[in-house]
C-alpha cells in the first residue's frame, strides 16, 4: 500500500497527474443541491396546480351519474400536471440518490424523503394560496 502510495505522489509532484482544483468539485455539488431543490419545488407548485384544478371542478359531484360521472372524473384530472409531478419526483430522487453522502441510504429513505417534501410543500402552497395570489401582492406593493 505504501508503495502504491508513494508512486502516485511521485506523478503528483511531476505534474504528470493532472488534478482538478476544489472550486470545481463543490461548483459540481453546489450545482446538483440547488438542482435538486429546484426539480423538488417545481414538482410541489405542478401538484400544487393539479389540487387547485381539482377544487375548481369539484369532479367528485359527478358520481351521482354512475359510470358516466366516473368517466368525467377520469377526463377532468389534470393529467399533465400530475404527470409532470411524477416525472419532477423520480429525478428529484435520482439526483438526491447520486447526491453527496446519500448513497449510503436506503432507497425507500430517499423515497419516503422526497415525496414527503414534495407533498408538504404542496399543501403549503395549496393552504396559502391566497397570499401568493398576484392581486392581493400588488395591493401590499
């Protein structure tokens, strides 16, 4: 080992080794953190935008027609939005897989992890809603 040892510092020190400087690494983790913060919003504000339209319709009132209000239902979801939130979701516990340290957790941690966040922000936003309205912003502007 200590040989081994002793020959890649002899390539070091005869610039034969070409190293990358520290900026470069943490750029690179900096980067993936504020991606991943990112993608994990950006899935809670599309699941956030799928409740809102669901509130909006109100497709449960559609069950008393039986299985044409069930088809209704089915047509009115707002499948893009959730779709969209599902994909956000899958790379958001990719890259927080690849991410750091966190390659020593357990998949379902990393799961369990970044749907909880997407969630809870979600509700938050969904709560809130009417103080992120533009009109009530323009008003304290």
């Amino acid at each position: 080992m200590k040989k081994i040892n002793k020959e890649i510092m002899e390539k070091i020190r005869k610039d034969e080794v070409k190293m990358k400087p520290r900026w470069w690494f943490e750029g690179i983790r900096w980067g993936l953190e504020m991606g991943n913060w990112i993608i994990v919003l950006a899935a809670s504000v599309f699941l956030a935008v799928g409740i809102f339209w669901i509130e909006l319709i109100r497709p449960i009132r559609a069950l008393d027609y039986g299985r044409l209000g069930l088809e209704l239902i089915l047509e009115s979801l707002p499948h893009v939005s959730l779709g969209i939130t599902v994909f956000l979701l899958i790379v958001g516990a990719v890259i927080y897989k690849n991410k750091g340290e966190n390659y020593k957790k357990s998949v379902k941690r990393i799961w369990i992890t970044v749907f909880l966040t997407v969630v809870l922000a979600a509700i938050f936003l969904t709560i809130f809603r009417k103080v992120f309205e533009p009109e009530i912003l323009l008003r304290i502007i």
